[in-house]
C-alpha cells in the first residue's frame, strides 16, 4: 500500500515561489516514478511534472517548463515540486502520485499512475 501526502500550499503573490513536498508511506520508495499533477476550479487534471525513480529523467508540461523543478529524495521518501515565478493561472489543486516504475521513466500520463495524495491547495494573487 502505498500512501502520499502533500505540503508546502499557500496563497501566494504572482512572481513568487513555493516548494510543494510529498512524503511516501511505502516501503521501497525508489520502486516508483513519481508525478505532479494540478487540477484547476472548473478544468480537468492536468500533468505538471515527472521524475523517474532515480531522479536521472524529468519531464515537465511546456506551460512550467523553466519555472518548476522537480526532484526527489529516495533516503526521505520524498518528492519535491519547486515553483518559481507562479503566475495565476497556476491557481490549482496539486496532486501527487506514484507510479511503479519499470524502467527509469517517469510518465506524464495520469491513467499510469496508480496513488494518489489528497492534494494541496496552491492559490496565486495577481
């Protein structure tokens, strides 16, 4: 059983930055690539970033690309998601999920990722 839990969300100034943690309860974290995926009021998920289970492959939607980083600590269990420079169309539920990993590929589609974290509330003020 695997179990996420997500932190670091907040009301947030355009411009600014928040770090979004996920803590895995599970026993060999490094078994999964791991994603993040927003959910905005009134749109569908949609993928935000992606690390394979060693941290040597990222994947990045376009619209985040130069501004988020992902990375992960396979010693903490844990997954990072950096947003820099937020822009208020990045108002969103974020999620993260875990997908068992079969090679070192993290996917940016949400059908392949089998857990999921009750989400944490990003809000961003123009």
């Amino acid at each position: 059983q695997v179990q996420l839990a997500e932190s670091g969300g907040g009301v947030v100034q355009a411009g600014s930055s928040l770090r979004l943690s996920c803590a895995a309860s599970v026993r060999t974290f490094s078994a999964y690539a791991m994603g993040w995926f927003r959910q905005a009021p009134g749109k569908e998920r949609e993928f935000v970033a992606a690390i394979s289970w060693s941290g040597s492959n990222t994947d990045y939607a376009d619209s985040v690309k130069g501004r988020f980083t992902i990375s992960r600590d396979n010693a903490k269990k844990t997954v990072y998601l950096q947003m820099n420079s937020l822009k208020p169309e990045g108002t969103a539920v974020y999620y993260c999920a875990a997908d068992i990993a079969y090679s070192d590929y993290g996917s940016s589609f949400e059908a392949e990722y089998d857990h999921w974290g009750q989400g944490t509330q990003v809000t961003v003020s123009s």
